[in-house]
C-alpha cells in the first residue's frame, strides 16, 4: 500500500487527465461522430433497402394477383363471347333452316297446285280430245255401217232386239 | 438472463481470439528479443547510483546491481519493479558492463517556483545531477527531487529522500506512450472515418477496427445503458476502450511500456468514470443511494451509508482490477523470463531458454487476452454504472 502511494504521480495524473480528456473530444468530433453517423446511415439504408425490397415483393405481389384476377376476366369474357358466338351461329343456322323449309314448303305446295291444276287441264283436254275420237270413231263406225245395206239392216235389227228386250 | 450472460461472454471470447490471433503472429516472435532486452536493460538502472550505503532493502538491491549482471531473486525482483515503474526516459537495452543505453531522452518539465523545462538526458539515468533552470536536480527511484550542486540527498529512517520534491510535469515513459496511443488511435479512426466517405464499407484497417466499434456499441453500451440514451456516453465509452485496449497491447511489445497497470493511470480512468456517472445520475438514482424507495424507514437508513460506500468503491474496483490485471501479466511475463537465468545451473542453458520461452508465449497469448478484456470490463463496468445512473424507474 505504501508503495501504491509512493508510486502516485500527481504529474501523471494531471497528464492522463489531460491527455484523455483532449483524446475524448477530439476523437469525438474526428473519428466517433462521423463513424457512428456513417454507421447509422449505412444501417438506415440497409433497413431502408430491405424494406424496399419486401414492398416491392409485395407490390409484385399484388400485381401477380392483378394479372391473374384480369387473365381470369379476360378468360371469362372469351368463353362467353365464344359461347354466345356459338348460339348465334345455332339461331341464324336454326332460323336459316327453318325458312329454307318454309321457303321449300311454298315452293312444294306452289308446284303442287301447278301440277294439280297442270293434270286438270290435261285431264279436260284429254276428255275432251277422247270425245271428240269417240265421236269421231263413232261417225266412222256408223259411216262405215250405213255404207252397206245388209249390215244396216242386221244393226237395225240388232237394234230392235235390244229395244225388243227393253 | 443467463443464456444472454453466456452468449455476451461467448461473443467477447470470439473477438477476444480474434484480435489474439491477429497479433499472435507479429508479438510471439518477439519474445526472445524481449528476453535479452530486459536483461542487459537493467545495467541501465537509476537505483545503481544509490550510493549511499544503507541498510534499506532499495539501496542494497541498486548496490548488489552495480555493474553487474541481473541474476539473482532479488535483482530480477528490483528489476522487474524498475520495468513495472514510470520512468523519465526510454530505454530500448543498455549494456550494464560498459554502462551504456540504448534509448532517447523525453522532456522534463518541473514546477519549482515556476516552469523549468529540460532533458532527461540531463539526469544521465540517475548517474549525475542534472542543472535545469538553475537549480539543481537528482533522479532517484524514478522521481526527481531539488539538490545542491553536488546532488546530495539525505534520506528519512524509512530511506525516503527529505529533499524538496519539485512538481513534475515532466513527459515520462508513460506519458509518452499515451501520446503515441493518442495519436495512433487518431490515426486509425480518422482514416476508418474518413474511410466514409468513399463508400459505405470500410477498406484497410477500417475492416478491421470497424466491428470493434459495433461491438462496443451494440454489446457494450447499447444493452448497459439502453437504446435512447447510450448516443451520448459512446465517445467517451468507446475512447475508454480503445485508450485501454492499445496501451494494454502497446504493454506487451519490447518497448516496455506498463501505462495500464500503473495505479495513477487506472485512478484518473476511474476518477474520470465517477464523475461522468455522478453528473448523469437522474433523481431517481440519487433517491435510490439517500433514499431507498421500498424499504421500511430502518432500511432506508441503514441502507443510506452501504449505497455511498457503493459508490466509492465501483470506481475504487475499476481502479484496482485493471492495474492489478497488467501489473500481474507484466510480472509473470518478466518472472518467466528470469527463469532463464534463476534456473541455469539446475535447467542448463538450453533447457532454461526453452521452459522460460514456452511458458513465455504462453503467458503472452494469454496476455493478448487479457489485454482485450481488461479493456472490455472496464468499459462494460463503465457503462453499467451510467446505465444504472439514467435507469428511468417506471414502476415507482
């Protein structure tokens, strides 16, 4: 201990106090504040980038969830333009049959009585024109008869038979 | 609590073999060098001149060193409390037998009815009265004191010199090397500060001191003294540690320097801490030493006297832990170097060079370690009795 105390230099004393104190603040003013700044600084970009990168993540994110929500609509307008493509197309091939039929139906019935009113006629003509043969044939048949006295006479007598029996 | 202690601990173990294996490379190698430095240094000695004869253990051992070579118990023991001692000059080695040294002077500044400025060559290490200012002065046992011109000392029955003391200011050894870490820590946190501002990564030996600064921050006095106010004890907290760190390491190079296990050095860090945590503490920290809240009123007073003396006694164990620490590493690195010379006739001379060279690094790493710690519990102290200053006590 006594040695302790005689080992005490007041002059060294006064120098580490010195010397420490003048060593705080200057160190202080060049080297601790700006590398503690520089150190905050770097830090605050670090946290900075990070969380720049989480909400570009998340902004990502949303947009995956965009696209695929608009891909979705976009899928779904598509199906139903097709869908409603596809009916069109059965209406106007349904109702494209449909007068087709009616049209062909006209056409049938029109040419039917055309052809009716067509045997019609043909059928009086044809009457007409058989007749006229009939009386035609007729005329020669009797033409041919009365030309000969013999067979006039076995047709009158023919005749009166006939009549006989009626 | 416990897991977050063990991992503190962990980590300063991991930066504490960091920093050893850094320098374990350039230190090791040294020691041999070391050896024979202390060795012939010793012929150096200002306790030679003592040559007034008395019966006081100093002088004796200062008479039995006289020209001779260091080796017996008590020369190496008086050597090593010469090494262990603050000193007016540096010397690098001296050679006892021809009375030479090698080494330079440092100013001497003395207040002796005004400033009296000098050399230590002057003293010629003890060996002649030196004539600064006009008065005369004599070195013994490393303090300077007024004389005659013939540089008489008359001695007390204690064998104390009853001369006048002048006031010394001069720059000693010790001094010197405060200066020296002053200005190397200068150096090497205004170029990492500097590093800055070329880019946010630090390159050279910013890499290297940049974590160190994080580490004081983040698991120093972050944790001690708490998020919001730690910002403005970090100058102080981290010159502490640097201060202490470079000095502790500066200790273990053959310079031989021993600033950090000088108790006049450790008492001012410790002096300087007490101040700087009596002017932070709040009303609550000066309530908890009157006053202590909680407590029935017999409590309160009989508690009042042990909370002040707690207060003496956390600067008065920042103070002794740290000069004890160094002194002691210093001690056993330079005891195991005497075992070169204690032990020759039992070890021989090769076998006396290899136990004290093993034993030698091996105390030397492990002084690397310490010289890391020390510094750490210092700072981590320091910041614990700030933090218990500026505790804001919610609960109360």
């Amino acid at each position: 201990m006594e040695k302790l105390i005689n080992d005490f230099s007041f002059g060294l004393f006064f120098w580490v106090a010195i010397i420490f104190t003048v060593l705080i603040f200057i160190l202080r003013k060049f080297a601790w504040k700006p590398i503690l700044s520089s150190l905050d600084e770097r830090e605050e970009g670090i946290q900075g980038a990070l969380d720049a990168a989480e909400n570009a993540k998340k902004e990502l994110e949303n947009l995956q969830a965009d696209n695929e929500r608009i891909l979705n609509e976009a899928r779904a307008e598509r199906d139903g333009l097709l869908k409603e493509a596809r009916e069109m197309k059965a209406n106007i091939l349904a109702k494209a049959e449909e007068e087709a039929t009616v049209q062909t139906d006209k056409m049938i019935s029109k040419a039917k009585e055309v052809i009716a009113a067509e045997k019609k006629a043909a059928v009086a003509d044809l009457k007409n024109q058989v007749a006229g043969l009939s009386v035609e044939i007729a005329e020669k048949v009797v033409k041919n008869e009365l030309s000969d006295k013999d067979k006039q006479l076995a047709l009158v007598e023919t005749l009166l038979k006939d009549a006989t029996l009626n | 609590m416990g897991a977050q202690s063990l991992s503190k601990i962990f980590a300063t173990l991991v930066v504490s073999f960091f920093s050893l294996t850094l320098f374990a490379g350039t230190e090791a190698p040294e020691n041999p060098i070391q050896h024979h430095d202390h060795k012939d240094d010793h012929h150096g000695d200002p306790h030679a001149h003592a040559a007034t004869p008395s019966s006081n253990l100093h002088a004796k051992d200062a008479h039995a060193n006289h020209g001779g070579a260091v080796d017996t118990k008590e020369e190496v023991d008086a050597y090593i409390q010469h090494h262990l001692a603050d000193s007016h000059d540096v010397v690098l080695w001296s050679d006892g037998e021809k009375g030479t040294h090698v080494g330079f002077p440092l100013p001497v500044i003395l207040w002796d009815g005004g400033l009296k400025v000098g050399m230590s060559s002057q003293f010629h290490h003890g060996e002649s009265v030196a004539t600064i200012g006009g008065n005369h002065y004599k070195l013994f046992h490393g303090k300077v004191y007024k004389t005659d011109a013939k540089g008489t000392l008359s001695y007390d029955e204690h064998h104390h010199p009853t001369n006048e003391k002048p006031f010394d200011l001069s720059i000693t050894k010790n001094v010197f090397a405060m200066l020296v870490t002053g200005l190397l820590l200068l150096l090497g946190f205004g170029s990492l500060a500097k590093g800055y501002k070329n880019g946010p990564i630090p390159k050279g030996i910013g890499r290297f001191l940049e974590p160190l600064v994080l580490y004081v921050r983040d698991e120093i006095a972050k944790p001690n003294i708490g998020e919001r106010k730690y910002r403005k004890y970090m100058g102080f907290l981290l010159t502490i540690f640097f201060f202490i760190w470079l000095l502790n390491l500066l200790g273990l190079t053959p310079f031989g320097f021993n600033v950090t296990g000088n108790i006049t050095f450790t008492a001012c860090l410790a002096l300087i801490t007490f101040l700087i945590v009596q002017f932070s503490g709040n009303k609550d920290y000066w309530k908890h030493i009157f006053w202590m809240p909680g407590v029935p009123v017999p409590m309160k007073i009989i508690l009042a006297p042990i909370e002040l003396i707690g207060l003496v006694t956390k600067p008065f164990s920042l103070m002794v832990r740290l000069f004890a620490n160094i002194t002691a590493g210093h001690s056993v690195v330079m005891g195991i170097i005497a075992v070169i010379y204690l032990m020759k006739d039992s070890l021989g001379l090769v076998g006396g060079i290899s136990v004290s060279m093993i034993l030698g690094i091996f105390i030397n790493l492990i002084e690397l370690l310490v010289a890391f710690l020390q510094a750490y519990i210092f700072t981590m102290l320091a910041s614990l009795f700030i933090g218990m200053a500026v505790e804001e006590h919610d609960h109360h």
